[in-house]
C-alpha cells in the first residue's frame, strides 16, 4: 500500500525489507540481526530516550529490545502491524517497566521532549506527526501522557487537574481522528 | 464495525493502557469473549504504535551496536530446545495467590483502604493466574501441532521455528509473571503504607480528641464556678428576699397595730441631759402586741445593747434588747408579756448586749404610759 519513500534520503528500507531480515533473524542469522538493528535502533533508542529521558536508560532497553526480538523473530505476524510498531510496543513496554520501577521520576525534564524540528524519517513519520499537529494541544497532550509518561485515564485527569470523563472524552476523540487521518496501518 | 456498547468507547483509551480501576477489569474481561472489541483494540494499539514514529530518530552510541551483537552472540542460534515437561506453573504463583489473605491476616485491621488495596492486589493475582494458564493454554496447543507437524517435516526450518518459539513463549511467560509478581508485591508496599498512613491518622485523631477532652474539662470547670457563683447569688438575693419579707411583715404588723381603735401610744424622751433621743411605744392592751420606734438614739458602744423595760406597779420586766442603725433608729417589736396589760411606765437602759434580768446601766429613755 505504501511506496518505498525515494523523496528523503533515508536509511529506511522498503517495508518488505525488513519483513525479510525479519525472517532471517527467526532463521538464527545474526548478520540479519545487524542488519535489523542498524535499521531501527534509531526508532526505538528515539522511543526509549522520551520515555525515560536518559541515555543510559535507554540504550539499556535498545539492548534488551533487540534481544527480545532475536529470540521473538518468528512470533512476528505482518498481518497484525509493522515491524516499527511490533519493534515500538516491546520498546514501551519495557521503557514505561523501567520508569515505574524508578524511585525519583525526572519531572523537572518533563517538558524538554525531543526537538520538533528534526527532518522527518519518511513519509510515514510525516503523515503521523501531520496527523498529530492536527490534533488540539489538549488532545495531544493526553495522548503523550498515556503513551510517553504510562499514566492512566485517572492519572492524566489529577495531573491535568481535570475532570476524568474530560479526559477520556479527549483521549477517544484523539484516537478516533488519529483513525480517521492515518487509517489503518500497513 | 464498531461494537456499539458502551465497551466500544473505552477500545482507545485500552489501546493506550490508560483504563484503571473497575473499568480496566470488567473490559478487560469483556474483551475475553468479544472478537469485535479485540480486532478494534489491536487496530487501536497499531494506531497508538505508530506515534513513536513522529518522534525524531535518535541513534544510540556505536558501542551499544557491539554490545548488543556480543549479546546475540552469547544467545546462540539455531533451533532451541522445547521444554519436555508439562509447563509448570511456579511455585510462587500459589503463595502468590495465598498471599492477599495472609496480608488481611497481617494487616489485621478493618481499615477500607487497606482492604481496597488487598483487593486489588487479589485481582492482579487473578490475572496473573489467568495469563499463566492462558499462556500454558497456548504452550498445548502449540505442542500438539507441532506433534501433528512432526511426522511430515522432521527437523525442518519450521518446527525448529515453531520449538523456538514454544520456548519463547514459556520464557515470556516466565518474564510476565515475574513482572506481575513485583507489581504486587509493590501493590502490597502500598498498601502497607496507606495502613501506615492510617494509623498515624487515627492516632493524631487520638490525640486530638485528648485535647478537646482537656478543653471540656476546663469548660466544663468554669461553668461549674460560674454555677456555684450564680448559686450564692441566688442564695443571697433569697435571704435578701426573706429578710425584706421579714421587715415588710413587721412593718403590716406595725401598721395593723398603730391602726387599731385600741391601741394606745406612750412616748419616751430622752433622759440624759441634752439627748436628742425620741421614741414611742404603740401597743395593745388585749392582745400585749407592742412596738417600739426609736430615733436619734447614739450607736451602743460594742459588746452593749438597748434593753426594754415593762414597768408597772408590782414588778419591772425586761422585754427585749436591741440595736439601733447608722442613723440612730429602731423599730423593735417588743415580745407579747403580761404586764404590758397593766404598764405604767415604758423604760430603756444600756445593757450589755445579751440582755439583763434586771436594769443595772443607765437609762436613756423613758415615757410614761397615758
């Protein structure tokens, strides 16, 4: 569905690409991991480094993440999602385990994400943070707090110091427009 | 498409892990038996995957490329063996489930928070137990096709994928397990510390009730003074009352007697020489009711008094001793006696104050009866 993005100059393969490495990884070839890994780590230490806000922190989970999917390579099922998105929820996953797990949480760093003026990777990053900036700041910023900080609806509504059902309002209309702009993954 | 309950609308916050509370159960469980909320939730996740995509990419150091690789390296590759045994479910996981109620046991306390918080930690063991046989649940059925797949394609690339990933999944298992069991263990910190934090509450509240007790105490002392106060005043104004009553009924008696037909009146003058002293005697020869008014009479020096005297023509009787006020005045009313029926003269010595059978001090006043 989607074209190999030729208009940037990426290190982002063809998707079908990394489908391949993927099932040369499950095969045990562990030049395909490194292959694999030069493909993503920039994606998942980027997840990592905004979920935990330090280097060290996140290079941690980069290595874990990429072992799990050395071991997991032949549970990937391309009809379920994308590489990107498989590699995204074990990055979160354990990122968000790692933060909670944290005695003092880094709030002072709270508002310092990642810069926005960074070029985009490809097509797709663009057509999601198009997607977002599209979004209100409130929608936005509730969505970043579910996915980026792990809070909960409740959580959110006391942080935000706003009423709960203001909040799932805001979390279910992000997602519906989010569905509505982006449709449904590859 | 959507499912049109009211689960459809909690799918996109589930697809970001925002539920909590009862909502993340009773969905969590509906989601169990309901292909159409399942397929919306993965949509959703998918969805909410791709956001990290918008993120700038950020490569890690190139170090970490070779630790990572070395990492690999030690895994091994190849095919990885399945486990033979059936998948066991740990041991921890029983007292991990036993563990809530042996909590209530040592909690011991009937706070609502705390058994809020056990229960919670109840459910997250219900979870636990869930995903461990759901995933034991899977590790069979995988087994079995991998039984059925066996006599066909022995030892080719896809069992040897499929023995992998049975391991994996067993691995995995084992992995969420031991997440989940930290997360109850710290459910369970937490709700020692909210018990802890109840405690100190209950015991300042202990405390403060102690203060207020003391501050009762204190009011209800001054009320007891300002009781006991108001006590002697009525007291007083009581025995101001029966006095004022006392002299109110001396003086109807007076009034009554001045105003009888028979009453008769002697006056008495001063007998010292140049005395200003004045009195008069008003009585009744019938009834021996009499009444004297003094004025201009000195105060008694102490320890003396004023004594009456009934004299007539046999004896002379003592009738009472009395007292003047700061103005030199009485009105004294003398007690009922015989021979004020038969009175000549009416006298008034000084006496000392307990009164004498006979005159002994000078007089001071003296009339004769008309």
């Amino acid at each position: 569905m989607r074209l190999a993005v030729t208009a940037h100059p990426s290190p982002r393969m063809p998707e079908r690409t990394a489908e391949v490495l993927l099932r040369q990884l499950a095969g045990g070839d562990a030049d395909a991991l490194a292959k694999f890994y030069d493909l993503y780590s920039g994606l998942v230490n980027g997840l990592a480094l905004r979920i935990l806000r330090d280097v060290a922190d996140a290079e941690d989970v980069v290595q874990e993440v990429f072992v799990q999917a050395w071991r997991q390579a032949s549970r990937f099922d391309p009809s379920r999602g994308s590489p990107e998105a498989w590699l995204c929820t074990m990055a979160r996953t354990r990122a968000l385990d790692r933060l909670r797990r944290r005695t003092s949480r880094r709030e002072d760093a709270e508002e310092e994400g990642p810069s926005l003026s960074t070029l985009p990777r490809n097509d797709e990053a663009l057509a999601v943070r198009k997607a977002l900036d599209g979004l209100s700041l409130d929608q936005r910023r509730a969505l970043e707090l579910a996915y980026y900080e792990g809070l909960t609806q409740t959580e959110i509504a006391e942080r935000l110091a706003e009423p709960l059902g203001t909040i799932k309002t805001r979390i279910r209309t992000a997602m519906i427009r989010l569905r509505e702009v982006l449709g449904p993954s590859a | 498409m959507r499912s049109e309950d009211r689960f459809g609308t909690l799918v996109p916050v589930a697809a970001l892990d925002a539920l909590d509370g009862a909502e993340q159960t009773t969905f969590e469980a509906h989601v169990q038996s309901c292909p159409e909320c399942r397929r919306d939730l993965e949509t959703d996740r998918a969805l909410a995957h791709r956001l990290p995509l918008a993120l700038p990419e950020c490569r890690p150091s190139a170090a970490l490329r070779q630790r990572v690789l070395d990492a690999i390296a030690a895994e091994g590759a190849g095919p990885r063996p399945v486990p033979l045994g059936p998948v066991r479910r740990p041991t921890w996981l029983t007292s991990l489930v036993a563990l809530p109620a042996a909590a209530s046991v040592v909690l011991g306390v009937a706070l609502i928070s705390a058994r809020h918080e056990r229960d919670e930690a109840r459910r997250t063991a219900d979870a636990v137990r869930s995903t461990s046989e759901s995933l034991e649940a899977q590790v069979q059925r995988a087994r079995e096709q991998l039984a059925q797949a066996r006599p066909q394609q022995t030892e080719s690339d896809a069992t040897r994928a499929d023995a992998a990933s049975l391991e994996q999944a067993s691995r995995e298992a084992q992995n969420r397990l031991a997440t989940l069991e930290q997360r109850l263990a710290e459910e369970l910190g937490r709700a020692r510390q909210t018990l802890a934090a109840r405690e100190q509450e209950a015991s300042e509240a202990r405390e403060a009730m102690a203060r207020s007790e003391q501050r009762f105490k204190a009011e209800a002392d001054t009320a007891r003074q300002v009781a006991s106060s108001l006590e002697a005043q009525v007291r007083a104004v009581q025995a101001d009352l029966a006095d004022t009553r006392q002299r109110l009924e001396r003086e109807k008696a007076f009034r009554e007697l001045v105003a009888h037909p028979d009453s008769r009146v002697a006056q008495l003058t001063g007998v010292a020489a140049g005395s200003r002293a004045r009195a008069r005697v008003v009585w009744n020869p019938a009834s021996r009711e009499a009444v004297l008014m003094v004025s201009g009479l000195p105060k008694a020096p102490d320890g003396k008094g004023y004594e009456v005297w009934v004299v007539s023509k046999e004896t002379t009787v003592p009738a009472g001793v009395f007292q003047v006020d700061a103005e030199g005045s009485a009105l004294f009313r003398l007690p009922t006696l015989d021979e004020t029926e038969r009175v000549k003269t009416f006298a008034v010595t000084l006496e000392p104050a307990a009164g004498r059978a006979a005159p002994s001090g000078p007089m001071v006043l003296a009339g004769a009866a008309p």
